[in-house]
C-alpha cells in the first residue's frame, strides 16, 4: 500500500533531498515533509516542488509534535550520515547521527499512525579488519566491532531501531546497509578522497573496494518507501575495484605512506578541510570491505543500475577529472618493465 504522507530526514543534503523530490513528483503520495536544521540549496528546493520544507532538529523532542500535526504514517531517516558539516565537525556529527535517531525513534513510537520506517545505515557496521571475510552477508557481524567514527555511530542507531521494532511489531522497518556512495552529483568522503591530486593509501595493502552510485541508491530508497519490504538489505553495485585500480582510472597519483604514518597523515588532510577521515574510514582503505546483495535483488527486487566500476567511472566523467599522469603512458611504462623482467629471466 503506498504512504499518505511521507516525512523524510534529512533534506538539505542530495539523498533526503532529491528523494522528497522523487515522492513529490508520485501522485499517489499525498503529502510529503522535508525536515533538516538548515535549508536546502534553492535548486533543490526547487526540485523538491510540492514537498513541504519543515526547519526542524529531530534532536529535538518538537519533532514528535511534527509527526503527530501532519498524520505522518511513513518517515525515512536519511540523515545518519559520515560528512561532517561545519567547523564543529564529530561532536555534532554524532549527536545528529545518535541522539537524532533516538528522538526520533520515540516520536515515532508515541503516533499510532506511523506503519513504516525506512532506514538509511551503512556496511560500516560490518567494520573493517584483516580477519573479515571475503563477502559479508546480512546474517554476518563485525569481527572487530567498529570502536569510533560514523561506523560506531551506525553500530548504535541500528541498536536502537531494532529495540523500536521490539516495541512498536505493527511498524514495518527497512534497514538499507549501503556501500559508499560515488557519483557526479553527490558530495561524500569518497569523491573527495577520489579528487585528490595525490591520494594517500597504505604502503603494502591493496583494498577491495565496492560501490554504489547515488542514483542507484535514490531508487533503493524510493522502492523502500513506496513498497512494502521489510528486513535488512546490503546495497552496492556487482563487482569490485581494487584501490589501485580506482586510483589509476581517476588518474591520481598514489602516495603509499607506511603504516604507522596514517593517522598522522590523516590528521594533516583533516586539518587542511580537504577529506575529513575517521580512523573507522581509514582501516577501510586499509582492508576494504564487500557485501552480498543477493537479497537486495531476489527479495527486495531491485538490481542497481550501475556495477561498482561503471559507477566509478560515471563519477570521474562527470566530474571532468582530468588525469596528473596518462593512463597510456603508464601502461606503456608498464610494459616495458614487464618485458625487461622477461628478458632478464
């Protein structure tokens, strides 16, 4: 049964915003509410056509008062998120992230008329670490529970929605654990770190990484909102990229830095305000992390658009990166030194 009137969290940034805009443009949703702490830009405003825009902090117990007035029966919690906004960075990242989501897990549970909660998390919460497996399934914990950063913070808000389906079993709940976010229009630790000139990894790892392009991930979204589905579902495009690899097609240049060197190295980028890096974000470019999605597609019926790679490089296009060493030059390099070493065997 489609909603009535949908409240999405979220909507200054481009995945709760361009979603209002999405289930504004459906007629058989009746009313749609917008709710951040700060406007979204006027082109997603106007976007967002019908959707009303409601200035709210949902750390805030107001945001019960909201839920009520306007009859709301489905929310969308979009607003966990790993991007800091603003100079005050982590302290209010993790109060929006945590406190946020409790408020408005109790606001929830006093309307007798909300039926639907659709929740955006992450596989962070199956962390990052040299002894995880090749492939996490939906079943499948962490085998270092994630201790700080946005994974932590998504470890509690899933904690906290599963003790709200204990006490509210007539709200249906969909947790979406997607894989980073990349793509043209969309701003995330990823494409920042992607955009670099010179892009620091991990001297001697290699990670295995997935990802999910932001539309792709809007039509997730959208699906679980309009449709019925409850459970747990990972979310990434097929395929991987090893980091090399993602570095080389974005035409960056690698700096492997030791080991013992990251957090340092990490903490001079943060402080510059070019990519804010946790150390929860750092171990995954250390180790890397893939999810099964076989329940996405067989049980939440919906196969992302893009594979990992095309959404990589749909990114770069998009962004018009230009490449700091050609990529031609470097395989003929390549080639070269693999037909010395032939010769000299």
């Amino acid at each position: 049964m489609a909603p009535r009137v949908v409240l999405v969290t979220g909507v200054s940034r481009f995945l709760g915003g361009y979603l209002a805009a999405r289930l504004a443009g459906n007629p058989d949703v009746e009313r749609v509410l917008g709710v951040d702490t700060v406007p979204p830009s006027r082109d997603l405003l106007r976007r967002m056509g019908r959707a009303e825009f409601v200035r709210a902090d949902i750390r805030n117990p107001l945001i019960a008062k909201v839920i009520s007035t306007a009859r709301v029966d489905t929310v969308v919690h979009a607003s966990v998120t790993a991007n800091p906004a603003g100079p005050s960075g982590r302290t209010t990242l993790k109060e929006m992230n945590v406190i946020g989501t409790m408020q408005l897990l109790a606001a929830c549970q006093k309307s007798p008329l909300v039926r639907k909660l659709v929740v955006k998390s992450t596989t962070a919460v199956y962390g990052a670490s040299p002894r995880d497996p090749a492939v996490f399934s939906e079943e499948m914990g962490p085998k270092d529970l994630p201790s700080s950063g946005y994974a932590k913070d998504a470890v509690e808000v899933e904690g906290y929605v599963r003790g709200f389906g204990r006490r509210r079993p007539d709200v249906q709940i969909t947790t979406l654990r997607f894989a980073n976010f990349i793509g043209p229009r969309i701003d995330t630790v990823m494409t920042r770190y992607f955009s670099l000139p010179i892009v620091p990894t991990v001297l001697g790892y290699d990670a295995r990484v997935q990802l999910l392009h932001a539309e792709d991930a809007l039509a997730i979204l959208e699906r679980a909102t309009l449709h019925d589905l409850p459970g747990v579902f990972n979310a990434g495009g097929d395929g991987v990229l090893m980091l090399s690899q993602a570095i080389r097609r974005a035409g960056r240049i690698p700096l492997p830095v030791p080991s013992l060197m990251v957090p340092t190295v990490g903490t001079v980028i943060r402080s510059a305000r070019l990519v804010d890096f946790s150390p929860d974000q750092m171990r995954f470019l250390n180790f890397g992390r893939v999810v099964d999605t076989t329940r996405l597609k067989q049980e939440f019926g919906l196969t992302p658009r893009w594979t990992t790679r095309e959404a990589f490089d749909d990114f770069v296009n998009g962004r018009g990166l230009c490449p700091f060493i050609d990529p031609d030059r470097v395989a003929a390099v390549e080639r070269e030194i693999l037909d010395m070493a032939a010769k000299l065997r």
